[in-house]
C-alpha cells in the first residue's frame, strides 16, 4: 500500500532546480512583478512540470534589466539561448529576491480536492499556500515547495535595493 501512495505521488526530485519561465522566450516580455506569484504548470524544464515564480522581480535572463531607451535601441537584455535582443524596458531583480531565491522548479504539496495529487516536499523546502482556492484556474489552487528561509514578506523587502549594474552587485 505504501508502494502505491508513493507511486501516485508527483515527482519532487527536482525541486529546487533552476529553470527559465517560458515566457521569458518572448522579446516583449518585460518580466515579473514582486507582489506577483506565477508559474507554469506544463513547464518542459522541470520533471515536476511547475516552475514556480515567487515574488520576483524582472527577468531571470536579465539581472540588471533594461530602459525603455535600451529596449528600443541597444537592448542590454537578450533571450534565453538565442541571443535575440528583448524588445521592452525590464525591471531590474531585486536583490533580496534573486532569482535561485524565486524562481526553480516545484510542485504542488497540499490543495482543497482530496482526491488531486500532492508531492512531498524534499529537506530544505517547506509547503507554503500560494495559490488561494478562489482563483480562475481551481485545479491549481493550494501549497507549493517554497525554499525554506525564503518566505515572502512584503513589508520587509526593500524595492528601491535592486541589483545595479554599474555596482555589478549581482554577479
């Protein structure tokens, strides 16, 4: 029996591991706002299927962002693996939200439907809510694999502290 609720279970062997949102393979896509979570629920990237963006933000293909000016002239920010330049003015991370913090694969550990299934977290992780049950999409409602250590609170993390490419404080 044991065998078989294991079996049923999602796939956690990856949580944790970093991977590109794919909407970052669009050129006007300006990124990911901090009081935002998003994720893909069929990301290729991840053996879970979820990468999981977690108050981020920008992009992670483009640490320091880029202006509108930039955008439309000499892009600073270019597109995961094709080197195709970004097409939109992109916020800068934050630094106390990088992106190996915010964004990486997870899973789906805990939700309302008793008969969907959930993932274990692995150590180092913890089963957060992230996705009220009133939303849009119902069968993505509930707890994630959140990092532990790296929950989110907005009234202390600083938007104005962003990783700054003339301080290169986010090598």
């Amino acid at each position: 029996m044991a065998l078989a609720f294991a079996l049923s279970a999602c796939d956690s062997s990856d949580v944790g591991a970093p991977c590109v949102p794919e909407d970052e393979y669009r050129d006007d896509f300006s990124g990911f706002a901090l009081e935002e979570v998003s994720f893909e629920s069929r990301s290729f990237q991840c053996e879970s299927r979820t990468c999981l963006v977690n108050h981020f933000q920008g992009r992670v293909s483009c640490r320091y962002g880029q202006s509108e000016q930039e955008a439309n002239g000499n892009a600073r920010c270019l597109l995961p693996g094709g080197g195709a330049p970004v097409r939109a003015p992109v916020a800068p991370q934050a630094l106390a939200r990088r992106a190996d913090e915010a964004v990486y694969c997870s899973c789906r550990c805990d939700g309302p439907n008793p008969n969907a299934r959930y993932c274990e977290c692995p150590s180092g992780f913890a089963c957060m809510k992230l996705v009220p049950d009133f939303t849009r999409r119902a069968e993505l409602a509930g707890s994630y694999c959140v990092r532990s250590g790296t929950e989110y609170d907005g009234s202390r993390i600083s938007t104005a502290a962003v990783c700054d490419r003339a301080l290169t404080n986010c090598e």
